[in-house]
C-alpha cells in the first residue's frame, strides 16, 4: 500500500486551486478598482473643496504641523 493521493483527489485538489486562483484573481481586481475610484474622488473632492485628502479623512491637523501642536496631536512642535 502506498500513501500517493488517488487521480480523482489529486484533480479535485487542482481544480479548487484553480477555482481560488480565479476568485483571488477577481477579488484583487476589485480592490485595485475600488482604490482607483477612492484616489480619483478624493481628487475631485479637493478640486472642488481646496482640502487635501489628508483634511477629508480628518489627519489635516496631523499634515499641518501649527495645528498639530495647538491641538496636542504630536508631542514635539515645528
């Protein structure tokens, strides 16, 4: 008796790393996607608003340096 797996286990195996390649495959896809859109709104948003991407997600006063100190966000003072 030999431990080899049989043909019909050993096909299913890389059939279902075929199909999580696949499904990883598109998921990456997605994400690459979905980054694209955030980076381009947040774009138009500083167009449109003069705030940078740091402001819109609340670390502008961290960006900012003056406001960073003021507020207590950063130990040290520019």
């Amino acid at each position: 008796m030999t431990n080899t797996p049989s043909n019909d286990q050993t096909l299913n195996t890389s059939a279902e790393q075929l199909t999580l390649m696949e499904q990883l495959q598109q998921v990456e896809l997605f994400n690459g996607r979905a980054a694209m859109l955030g980076i381009v709104i947040g774009v138009v948003v500083e167009g449109l608003t003069g705030f940078g991407i740091a402001h819109q997600i609340g670390l502008g006063a961290l960006v900012d340096g003056y406001a960073a100190c003021r507020t207590q966000f950063l130990p040290f003072c520019f």
